[in-house]
C-alpha cells in the first residue's frame, strides 16, 4: 500500500559525508544535529543514469543536504552545498561557470565574453571513431615546444577558398616523399621548378648554385 506524504515523514536534514561508495553511487552522511548518526547507505542524485550516465560524488568531508523517511533508514543524498568549512570561492560573477578541481584543474565559461578557458594540470586526450575537426573563423594556433604529427598521409589545402601558405623561423624535419601539387617549394626565393644556376658549361662539368629567381 503506497504511505502518504503525512505518513512517510520526509524529512530535510544536513550532514557531513563520512563514506562514499564509487561502485554503487551511494554514500554515509553524519547527522550532527542527530547526535553523529550515521545514515545507511543512500544514493546520491545524479542528472542521469538511464541511456546516458553522469556520476558525480561527493568526497568524504563534504556538507551534503538529504531527505529522509521518519526513521531515517531510507532517503536520497541530495548534493552538496556550502558551508563555513568550504565557502563558496570569489565570484565571477553570474555570467561564469566554473569548476575548479583539488589537482588546480580549472574548467571555466565566461558567456558574456563568449570565452571558453581549460587549464588543465596534466594531460589531455581526446580519440574519435570519426573525424575529429578544428575551426576558428580567424586564427588557429598551437604552441608547444616541440609538435609531433603521426600520420600515414598529411595533406594541406586553402581554407574557405583561399590559398594554403605555410611560414615560420622553426626547423622541420620530413621523412618519406613529399608532394606538392599544383605549386612550387621556394627556399630563400630559390624555386625548385624554375630556378636558374650560375657558371653553366656544356659537357659533364657541374653547374654552379641555383640563384633566386626575380
């Protein structure tokens, strides 16, 4: 026989989480104006956990609010929420949304600006099955010292119909064949499809340097 809302004596309550269990999704909370009562294991609302998962828990230590049956055997672990222990952190503002993570990681949004910001505090891997594609309506860069491409082929092309140029003051090292088509490779205005040399002779002398073209 389904209890009604009078008889099941939901209560609010807040505590403290003393165990968090990562398989299940469930947690202990310490009730300090009950005495330090341990809850049972309850499980902690999460957005999501049909066809699409979400799992975030809360760590040992954290101020969580739950609701709980009349006898506190049963409830749901609500989520966390600030406390005199763990003040909410300086203020962007209403604009920005930010996480920010123990190991210093910080993942913010500022809408009002329209800017996107990830520090992350070591590495980031991000794998396809399909095709993984970047694009800025300006400028792409990437800064590192030292890039590495691992591909079977690369290829370069003019980005919304424009012409594809590469510059640069770096080193580049190739290896296998390269292929320019419909172009030229020009190193110190010297062209390898059209550059003249000096000191030319019949027979089987050898030619001079090749010269930049004008």
């Amino acid at each position: 026989m389904n209890r009604t809302l009078e008889e099941s004596g939901a209560t609010f309550a807040v505590g403290i989480v003393s165990a968090v269990n990562a398989a299940t999704g469930w947690a202990r909370v310490r009730l300090p104006a009950y005495d330090n009562l341990e809850t049972a294991e309850l499980p902690v609302l999460q957005r999501r956990t049909h066809r699409d998962k979400a799992l975030d828990l809360p760590d040992v230590g954290e101020q969580v609010a739950l609701i709980l049956d009349r006898r506190g055997e049963d409830g749901v672990v609500l989520g966390a929420i600030w406390s005199e222990a763990d003040p909410v952190p300086q203020s962007d503002g209403p604009d920005v949304d930010v996480r920010r993570y123990d190991d210093g990681t910080l993942l913010r949004y500022d809408r009002k600006a329209h800017k996107l910001t990830a520090e992350v505090k070591g590495s980031v891997d991000i794998v396809a099955d399909g095709v993984v594609r970047a694009e800025s309506k300006t400028r792409l860069e990437l800064a590192a010292p030292e890039t590495a491409i691992l591909t079977n082929a690369f290829s370069m092309s003019g980005y919304s119909g424009g012409k594809a140029r590469a510059a640069g003051t770096t080193r580049a090292t190739l290896r296998g064949t390269f292929y320019v088509m419909d172009g030229d490779v020009i190193a110190d205005g010297v062209s390898m499809k059209r550059h003249p040399h000096m000191g030319v002779e019949p027979g089987s002398g050898r030619s001079g340097e090749p010269v930049a073209t004008e």
